[in-house]
C-alpha cells in the first residue's frame, strides 16, 4: 500500500515548512514535532521520505557509504576509488521506543569472536539510517539508553560499538525527526537541544477543514494507490522544487547584516550556547534557498527564528515553548542597518510553505484530555508556588527491577557490573571473561585443536549489572482549610513543585491525589508527564475540613490499581500534610487505619507542612504509622539538608 501523499495533508503549514527545511539543508539538524493525539503528525513524517532525491552508495556496503567520499574506517571497507555504487531511494528508518540498544547501535557477535577470532557486526538502525531519516514517535517515551547513544551519534556523526574489548564504529548522519505529544512528558534538555527546529501543531476547529480531512482519509483508505495518484504530480512538483534548493544551497550568501540580526534576536530570547546561532542561520540559508534567493533576508531570518528558538528559550522543564512575536520583530529592528532593506514575502516556490495540502488524517481518535483536576468549591483562590530548589532525593528501599531511570537501586541494563548470570536468566551484555572460564575446562572433551576456544551456547555469560530506575511518586496532598494560609500554601507548593522537578529529573512516573471538605480524589492519573502534575497543583485550592484517612484511602487504591498496570514501578508515596484529621468523630482513628493499611508495603514520605511556635506533631504521628520518614517541609531542599548535617558535624567537633 502506497503511503499518504505529503501534498494530499491540509495545513499544518509550519510543520511543511520545517519538514521541507531540513530535507534541503540536513545540517539544519531535525525537526521535533509536538502535538495533541490524532493530527497527523507520523502521517507527515512518513510521507516525506518519498520526496527525498535518491542516494548513491557503493555495491554490497551495508553502511550506505557514498562512492565519492567513502568512509575509510567502514567495517565493509575499504571501498577502492571507482567501486560499483548503485542510486537508491532515500531512506525513512524507524527507531521503535522499546528497541533494544543491540538493534538501534548494532551487536557483535560475541561466539565468532571467541571461536574464531572473526569481528562479526551486525549493523542497526543507525547504520540504515545514515545519510537518510531516522524517525522516532513517541521520542519523549525513549529510555535514557538509547536518548544517550542518539546523543552521541548526533554529534559525533559515527556510531561506536564497544563490547568486551572489541570495538566497531561507522559513520552515522541522518536528520532525526521526532513526534510527541507533551500531554506524556517532555524531553531531557539534551535531546532538546539536539533537534535543529520545532514545531507544535494542533488539530483545526474549522468544521469545513475536519471535513475535507475525514474526506481525503476515507477516499485514501478505499483506494490507497488511485489516491496517492492523484496528488502523484503535485508530490513530483514539490520534491523538484526540494532538489533545485539544495543544487542552490552551496551559492546562498549569508551577509554580516544578517548575522547580525540572528545574533542579536538570539541574545534577545537568552538561549544557552551557540547552537541556536548556528541553527537559526543554517535555517535562514535553507529558506532562502527555497524561496529562490541567493542571499538571506531579513524575512528568511525570522522564519528561522521562529521554527529554531521555541524550545530552546525554556528555563526549566515547566515553561511552555514558544516565543514573543513582538520581542522577536523587536530583536530584528533593533538589528536593522542604518536605512531600511528589502523585506521580501518568502517567494519562492510556496511562498515560505510547500503547497497546500491538508492536516491529514487524524488517524487515531483525536481529543484532548480534559483540563482540570481538584473539585470545586474551594473556599479559597489558588495560591501560587515560589521559584523551585534542588530537592533532596528519596528512594525506594530495596533493590528493584523497573524501567531505566534516576532514583532507586535497580537491576538493569546499564550500570555498574556486581556479577555474571547464565544465558535465559535475564540477556544483557555478554560478559567476556566469565564466559571463558565456563567454556575453558571443556576445550579437551570438544575436541579442540588450534586456535580460538570451542564455544557452546550454555557457556554463554551475561554481565548482572545494577544503576537507578525510574519510580511511580505519587502526591497525596493535603487541601483542607488548615493549609490555606496564603503563606504557608506558596511554601508547600514550592517544595512538592521542586520534588516535581526532581521527579521529571529522574524520569519518574507521578500521580496527585488531593483531599479536602468531605473526600479524595485522584486529580492527575499516573502519568510521565510531570508538567501537567505541576499545572494540577498551580490550580489547586483549598478549604474545608481534613478527611485524611479519605487522601490515604484514595492513595492505596490508586498504588494497587497502578501495580496491576506497571507491575515492575515500584511506588514512592509522599504525603504533604500538618497531620490534623477533623472529618468526623472518628477522623483520627480512622487516619491511623488508614495508615496502618499502607504501613510496610509502600515507602512513604510525610512531608511535614505544619508551622509557627506551637505544634502539635501529629505529622510525625502520622509517619510513624506509616512507616515513613519525616521531613520538615522546610528540610525538603538538598542545600538544608546538607547545612543541618554540616551544623551537626561542626558541633561535634567543637
């Protein structure tokens, strides 16, 4: 079946533009989509690798070297000058989230090395990647293995693969397009940065547009192939018009007028480096190349500007990307050179945007998650959080075996090396030495003669390694009138937004369920999106009484709901409360039950929100009932915790 035509999607005419861009210029770097479920983002991407102009590559090399400037360090090489090289279409290569590191780098087979003394590698994704597109969806889902060996790749430009000794490395440039939906979690800044452009698109709400979407999607899915035919031209159209902007691209003069306006628009947003200097002005060059022009304009540098700063001015991970329309005009006329230049409208073939053509396809069902979270009737306003610290880090007792993160002692893939196990029992990394002493005392009874070891599949060992994983920290937050000091409110949003930012660090999984008046309720579902727990507590208000054995009630069943669904995330509880319990009579006792349920099943925090001269300490109560650690809202930050400890090591000295 023949893809969705790229001109066949209506609108979405930044993500045309930036898709476009970076198929002209692949220094550009990338594009990241982001965007609500259902509007066609995959639909685009996947569309576009049939616009590409072919490659050439030398016969039989499975690293796709180029037979004009082979890579001399290629494992199929080396390629003598004048090799056979055959023309092949370019390639879209798909990363999967859950691939393995094994099949994105490449593996090498360890038995042949062993046996016969042979480098036998396998080439991965990257390998098939090179020179074409790497496309990864859902890229803010990718585990922080492979975010690691995508940021090394991208900017080295090679793959290396190492293993016991044995090491392998090919070339590896390819212009990496990812998608995401935000609603699941950001990126880590690193792999942030790494993406030349970005873009956020979101489904249209003109009814006339939806329609015309549902109609090209149902004509597409009753003919596929006389479908495609009919925007076959307008593709042919387009992907000449992508070849002569690239044919143009070497002779576009970039003038220090316009440099100086991308440094001054860059200074002007504060992004960190000089990497957005260098994208913003290799943007500026491609756009001009494809409006036709053979120098850049002041109208080519803000089409970069606003396709290459947006996610590089966030200051923390709760910003919403984006930039000023007024600051950036600002910027370039604060840059203007004395008299006014020519300021031309795009031109060029799409005038700024290839053809228009539609949003396609929301394929899967489309829909926002609705906002909101905590009921209303709060006899007070929301109260804002401070400026968030470093926190302290909490872990999880225990050794566990969860998804790859930054908190807790695990078992996983990477790591520190603490043993050796038997191939079954939980493949990894071969282990090189231990595998020789489980195949050496047999050599004899094989048979062996000459050089290399004879080497059966049951001597096979495997490296037992231990790191960090990633937790299911769920906030159970108390919102009763008894926190609703505007004060002491600010205070406690301030330390859970910081243990927010902690957890978005540590690619946690978060969960809130707030309780007040006469019950609980779960505000935000677990979820890896950490910016849309700390938007459910920026809107959180409070008032009425403390049903405190409700909020532990309430959090017990989401921890038991949640171990079905995510078995190996092993749960952190942090309850934020000054400890009073006055729903009923019985508020108290039913608090201690409650506790008493959770107590020895789940580590828990009580993070401690009461205030001023006199105290009660039902707080420290309540996590003694729990069997948690108490921490003094005001112990939350890292720097307090490290002060006390210095305080106390000072005072024994003395």
């Amino acid at each position: 079946m023949k893809p969705y035509p790229f001109t066949a999607v209506v609108g979405m005419p930044d993500l045309r533009l930036a898709l476009v861009l970076s198929s002209i210029s692949p220094a550009v770097g990338g594009v990241l989509v982001r965007g609500e479920k259902g509007t066609a983002k995959s639909t685009m991407v996947r569309a576009l690798a049939g616009l590409l102009p072919g490659v050439d590559v030398v016969d039989a090399c499975r690293f796709s070297c180029d037979p004009v400037e082979p890579d001399p360090a290629c494992p199929d090489g080396p390629h003598a000058e004048g090799s056979p090289a055959h023309r092949r279409p370019a390639r879209l290569v798909e990363l999967p989230v859950g691939a393995a590191e094994d099949r994105v780098i490449g593996s090498l087979n360890l038995e042949r090395a062993l046996a016969d003394g042979i480098t036998d590698f396998q080439p991965g994704l990257l390998a098939a990647a090179h020179r074409g597109l790497l496309y990864v969806d859902e890229v803010n889902l990718l585990h922080d293995h492979l975010v690691d060996t995508l940021l090394d790749a991208a900017a080295m430009g090679r793959a290396t693969v190492e293993r016991e000794g044995v090491s392998v490395s090919h070339a590896a440039r390819f212009v990496l397009i990812g998608t995401m939906n935000p609603e699941e979690g950001e990126l880590r800044p690193q792999l942030l940065d790494r993406f030349g452009l970005t873009v956020e698109v979101a489904s249209s709400r003109d009814p006339e547009l939806r329609v015309e979407v549902v109609r090209r999607r149902l004509a597409y899915e009753a003919d596929p192939d006389g479908f495609a035919g009919q925007y076959a031209a307008a593709d042919a159209e387009l992907a000449a018009d992508i070849e002569a902007a690239q044919r143009l691209l070497p002779s576009v003069k970039l003038p220090d007028d316009a440099l100086r306006q991308i440094a001054e628009v860059c200074a002007s947003f504060e992004v960190d480096g000089m990497r957005a200097d260098i994208v913003t002005a290799r943007t500026a060059v491609a756009h001009a190349a494809w409006a036709g022009r053979t120098e850049v304009t002041t109208d080519d540098v803000r089409v970069a500007a606003r396709l290459a700063l947006p996610h590089r001015r966030r200051r923390n991970p709760f910003d919403a990307p984006g930039i000023s329309e007024e600051q950036l005009e600002q910027a370039l006329q604060d840059a203007e050179p004395e008299g006014p230049g020519p300021d031309d409208d795009g031109g060029g073939p799409g005038s700024g945007a290839p053809p228009e053509g539609g949003e396609a396809p929301p394929s899967e069902g489309g829909g926002q998650e609705p906002s909101g979270g905590g009921k209303s009737g709060g006899d007070q306003k929301p109260v804002g959080a401070g400026e968030a610290f470093r926190a302290r880090r909490f872990e999880v007792k225990g050794t566990g075996e969860g998804a790859a993160g930054r908190r807790s002692r695990a078992i996983t893939d990477n790591g520190r090396t603490i043993g050796v196990q038997p191939a079954g029992t939980r493949d990894g990394h071969p282990h090189l030495l231990a595998t020789v002493r489980a195949a050496a005392p047999h050599q004899r009874s094989r048979g062996r003669s000459g050089a290399g070891l004879v080497v059966r599949p049951q001597d096979l060992r495997f490296a037992r390694r231990e790191g960090r994983e990633g937790n299911l920290v769920l906030f159970c937050v108390d919102a009763s009138g008894s926190m609703g000091a505007r004060q002491r409110m600010r205070e406690v949003k301030t330390a859970v937004l910081s243990l927010l930012l902690d957890a978005y660090q540590r690619r946690d999984k978060v969960g809130l369920v707030t309780f007040r008046a006469s019950g609980a309720e779960l505000a935000l579902p677990p979820t890896i999106s950490v910016d849309a727990a700390a938007s459910r507590l920026d809107g959180l208000a409070t008032g009425g009484r403390t049903p405190l054995a409700e909020g532990l009630l309430e959090a017990a069943r989401v921890l038991r709901i949640e171990a079905v669904r995510d078995p190996l995330r092993r749960p952190l509880l942090v309850v934020v409360t000054d400890g009073r319990a006055t729903s009923g009579a019985d508020a108290v006792q039913r608090a201690k039950q409650a506790a008493g349920l959770l107590a020895g099943n789940v580590t828990s925090i009580v993070m401690d929100c009461e205030s001023g001269k006199m105290r009660l300490g039902l707080a420290a109560e309540l996590a003694e009932h729990l069997g948690a650690e108490h921490v003094p809202v005001a112990e939350v930050a890292a720097d307090t915790l490290a002060g006390a400890v210095r305080t106390r090591i000072s005072g024994k000295a003395a």
